[in-house]
C-alpha cells in the first residue's frame, strides 16, 4: 500500500507543510526511512526524544489527509512505534 508522510525531526526542525510530503511504497519503507534518519548526516539534530522528539504523520495512498491514519515515532526504549491516529 502506497503511504504519503510529512516527516517532523524535532525541536530544532520546522514543522512540514503538505507541499513537503514524502510517498514511499509501503508502510515498512516508510518506517525504515524514519528510523535511518536519526544517525543521517544529511538530516542533523534529529531528536528520538518519545515526549517531542521526530515523528511521521502517514497517510493511505497519494494524498495528505486532515488527520494521518498512523504516527511514527521513537519509543521510551528507542525503537520505533507506529500508532493508528
């Protein structure tokens, strides 16, 4: 299933507009992308902090919606959760 995702960093990041939204082919892709994100130079300061830290809003198919269907996120121990909205 085809995702469209607006990718937050963190903090020191500012907040994405529809215009910035990313498509992957699936769910999985979208969540390894993510999770590679943290120690990618080209994307520096990204936070795994799970009260403020990076997030993903993901959307079903090609297009961004009001609200996602999913957020992923880093948890408490690290690794990364993807919760239904």
């Amino acid at each position: 299933m085809r995702v469209t995702c607006l990718w937050y960093g963190g903090p020191s990041y500012a907040h994405p507009y529809p215009e910035d939204a990313e498509r992957f082919p699936s769910l999985r892709a979208a969540r390894r992308s993510f999770r590679r994100r943290l120690h990618d130079p080209y994307y520096p300061c990204v936070s795994d902090n799970p009260e403020n830290g990076a997030s993903m809003w993901v959307f079903a198919g090609d297009e961004v919606g009001e609200y996602p269907d999913w957020v992923i996120r880093f948890g408490p121990r690290g690794g990364v959760v993807r919760e239904r909205s």
